[in-house]
C-alpha cells in the first residue's frame, strides 16, 4: 500500500474524528435538566461517527508505522489493539445509553441513569486513552515519523488522562469536576482529545506531501 496514501487516510480521519467530537461535547451543556430526547440521540450519533472515524485512524496509523518504519511495528501494532479497545468500550457506552433513552416514557439524563456507563466513560476510557497515546507518543518520538510536538503532546495528553483514573472513587454527578462521571472526566477530557486529534490528523495530512514515495511502491 502506497504510504503517501495511507498518511492521508490517518490525517482525514483524524480530522474527521476531531470535528465530530468538537461538535457533540457542546451538546451536554445546552440543558441544565433532562435532555430532550433528540438532543440526546443527536449527540451520540455524532458520537458515533466520531468513534468509528478513530477506529479508522489507529488501523491506519498501524498500516503507517508498518510502511515507514517496521523496526517500530510493535509499538504501532499495541497502539493499534489498545485503541481498538478504547474505540469497542465507546460504543459500547453509547449504545447502553441510547437504548435506556430510546425505552425510557420521560425525558432523562442518561449520563446520570445510565449507572453502567460511569466507569466505561470514566476510568476505564482514561487508561485506555492514556496507554494508547503514550505507545502513539513514543513510536511518533522515536521513528521520527511526524513532527516531534505530535509525539511530546500525545504523552502530556497520556500523563492527564492518567490523572483522571482514580476519579471512580468520587461520586456520580456529573456537575462535579472530578467525579466517575465529572465534566471534568468525561466532557474535559473528550474536548483535548479532540483538538489534540484535529491538530495531529492536519500534521499528519500534511505529511504526505513532503515524504516521497518510491516510484512502485
């Protein structure tokens, strides 16, 4: 497969992911109470798009690391099935919350109802996150295969999420900074995915038009 191709596929993905979350956080916010029923299915379809265009953006940028730097493939390939991982438990979640909605005779907040989601959004997503950007980071760092400041912000991004796993231990209201499902944990640390994501998936874009491919590769 052609790398100059495969470097464009990670980068609109990555984009494409990064717009969609930029869109849905925003949308937790609009109401103090239980949310209208369309404004919960609306976001977490946007969700939805935005998870599956990341399970696009880590298989590709394992295809990536396998095309520039195969000395490097295991750290793409743990990349790889960690952010798998992450992506399947998002889905997850948001189908846990969409069918309690969908059910539900009144209009309700499922970050609040939904009680099996609280430690799939939180700690749960936190490690994940934080051991897929730090395998990202150091393969990024060490391959030299995109500018340095990608692989640096993906292990400050790691070391924060990381910060945010024992928050199990403080309650379930969602107003509260640093809770199972604080805005803090959940909103907070989507919002920097996101920009991280958009800001990488350009670098990364843009990538493909200063390496040069050999001619038949």
């Amino acid at each position: 497969m052609n790398e100059r191709f495969v470097r464009r596929l990670t980068g609109i993905a990555g984009i494409v992911t990064a717009v969609a979350l930029i869109v849905e956080v925003p949308l937790y916010f609009v109401y103090s109470g239980p949310p209208p029923d369309a404004n919960v299915l609306t976001r977490l379809l946007i969700g939805i798009v935005g998870i599956t265009s990341l399970a696009v953006f880590v298989t590709s940028f394992r295809e990536l690391v396998r095309l520039a730097r195969p000395d490097y493939e295991w750290a793409g390939s743990m990349a790889f099935a960690i952010g798998l991982v992450y992506t399947a438990i998002a889905l997850v979640s948001t189908g846990l919350e969409a069918g309690a909605v969908i059910a539900a005779d009144r209009p309700i907040d499922p970050t609040i109802t939904v009680s099996g989601t609280y430690i799939l959004y939180g700690t749960i997503s936190r490690l994940l996150l934080a051991l897929f950007l730090a395998a990202l980071g150091h393969v990024v760092c060490r391959a030299d295969l995109l500018p340095r400041w990608v692989g640096s912000s993906a292990y400050l991004l790691a070391g924060v999420n990381l910060a945010f796993v024992p928050s199990l231990f403080f309650g379930n209201t969602p107003a509260h900074f640093y809770a199972a499902n604080g805005w803090g944990t959940t909103a907070l640390m989507g919002a920097l995915l996101s920009y991280w994501l958009l800001a990488a998936g350009i670098s990364i874009y843009r990538s493909s038009t200063r390496h040069q491919v050999p001619a038949g590769s």
